[in-house]
C-alpha cells in the first residue's frame, strides 16, 4: 500500500509541470489581487513579442500572459462568471470562452468554485482565481484598463524610439572593437556590461528614460539588431575621429514606432504569442540608416 501511494505521488509529481520562468516586462505596473495567496495581475511592455503591452496574471506556482483585448473579452463576460463561481459548488464543467490560445472554463478545487485561465498551446501555463480574486479584478477593472491605454498610446511609442537609439549606440560602441564578441552569449555579456550612464548621455533628455530597462530586459532583441546588421553588411568600423562628430539624426520617412523597433525579433514563445483576434504589423523594411528592420507581431 505504502508503495502504490508513493507512485500515486510521484505520478501526480510528474504530472505537475511548472512554466519555465517568466520574463521582465519594460515599465512595468503590478496590482494586487490576493495578497496572502500571492496572486498579482502585471502589466507591461514584452520585448519578447514585439514589444507588445501584455497582461500577467500571476499565483504562487503559475502565470499566464494575455492580450489587452482578450481581457477585455473576459471583463465583457464577468457577470455570467460571477453567477457561476458564486453558486452552489457543482462538478459540472462551465466554458465561457475559448480560442485558439486560451480557454477560460470553470473548476471546483476544495469545495470551492474557481475561474480557470489557461494556455492551449503550451503546458503549465494555466491561473484559478477564486470569487475574492475575481471581485478585486472587477473592482480594479477601470484602473487596469487605463494602466493598458497608457502604455499602448504613450510607454510603447517611447520604448520602441529609445531601443533604436540603444541598438545605434551599441552598434558603434562594438564597430571600435579590434575583436567583437564571437557569440551571442559574449554578445549578450557585452551588453550587460555597457554602462547606463554612457548610454542615457548619448539619448535625447526629455520624457522617461527607459535605457537600462532596454539595456537589461531586451539584451536578446539589442544582439540580434547587431547580428542583424552584421549580416546585411551595413556596419562598418567607425574611426576615432568619426567617433567624435555630432552623432547622425535618423532619415526623412522613417517608418511609424508603433509597428515595433527596426530589426527583426525572434520569434515569440507560445506562451508570449498575442490572441488570435490581435491584428498582426506588417514587417516593412526600414529606409533609414542601418540594417535594422521592424519587429513583426
């Protein structure tokens, strides 16, 4: 007996499979949802995924990214999910909304009815609020809402400017080495060891300064616009006396920020993938200096 309980425990061990560890999101803003069952609700900017504006749910052991959108079409239907996490506890299954992506269905987990939100494409990806989690959600539904409009139409824009001045940056600082790195690891190292202030000097001074965030949460991004770049044979070394001259302003018709940076991003884990319903960028080459073209969603 002590044997089959220790299988039955293992199995379900197995079974439990954790997401690997979430990545930074540039300006971000966190609202408490349960603070003694730590379950938070982030929002910010994924350089992983054309620097998008995202929406994390976050429990103790689980998270799951969405769309602004896709919360939207879950905030549209919380009053039939409120009538059904505050019945009677019932083992009777509740879809209220699925995609291609996500599915957002109903559980009863200790007596007790719980909203599920999950990932359809990738295992662990999944979050069960319970009626107090989901009262705070809708109380904080306007403030979440507004936090989402901010960064879409002013962070976003001033993220996406300040990583080509960042990638500029890089690009000329790596242009003066005798040995460039040789990897995208020692390309990474690199980066990382730049210093803000160097960087943040080089920059316009005006509105928020989002340098070291870049610096820190876009390195993969910021090494592969260098590669990039390497690759199309438009980087050439840079002289000291050319170092010094007035640093160059961006070609006329430079395409619209809000389509993404000027190079070109890896492509987003399953788990960072927009909704279906999202409307993809088009990638369009960049005419301005440089080899760097615009993330595609």
């Amino acid at each position: 007996m002590a044997a089959l309980n220790e299988t039955t425990s293992n199995n379900r061990l197995h079974n439990c499979v954790a997401p690997p560890s979430p990545t930074d999101f540039i300006d971000c803003s966190c609202y408490t949802l349960n603070f003694m069952e730590r379950k938070f609700l982030n929002i910010g900017i994924d350089p992983t995924d054309a620097f998008a504006v995202k929406v994390r749910i976050i429990t103790p052991s689980r998270y799951v990214n969405l769309t602004p959108d896709f919360l939207a079409r879950i905030y549209s239907l919380m009053d039939k999910i409120l009538s059904v996490v505050l019945d009677t506890p019932k083992y009777k299954c509740h879809l209220f909304l699925e995609t291609a992506l996500f599915k957002v269905s109903h559980c009863v987990l200790n007596q007790e009815n719980h909203l599920v939100i999950e990932l359809k494409t990738a295992t662990g990806f999944r979050v069960l609020l319970n009626r107090y989690d989901l009262f705070r959600l809708e109380n904080l539904k306007r403030c979440i809402l507004e936090t989402v409009a901010r960064k879409t139409v002013s962070s976003r824009p001033a993220v996406l400017k300040q990583f080509d001045h960042v990638s500029d940056y890089i690009n000329k600082t790596i242009a003066k080495m005798r040995t460039p790195p040789s990897d995208m690891n020692e390309l990474r190292m690199f980066i990382k060891s730049v210093q803000d202030e160097k960087i943040v000097s080089s920059m316009p001074k005006k509105g928020v300064n989002y340098a070291a965030q870049i610096k820190m949460f876009a390195t993969t991004q910021l090494a592969e616009c260098w590669v990039n770049a390497r690759s199309a044979g438009n980087l050439s070394v840079i002289t000291p006396s050319s170092s010094r001259s007035a640093p160059p302003t961006h070609a006329a018709g430079r395409s619209d920020h809000s389509d993404g940076p000027r190079c070109t991003a890896r492509a987003p884990a399953p788990d960072e993938r927009a909704d279906e319903d999202d409307e993809s960028d088009s990638a369009v080459p960049e005419t301005g200096r440089g080899a760097k073209r615009k993330f595609s969603s």
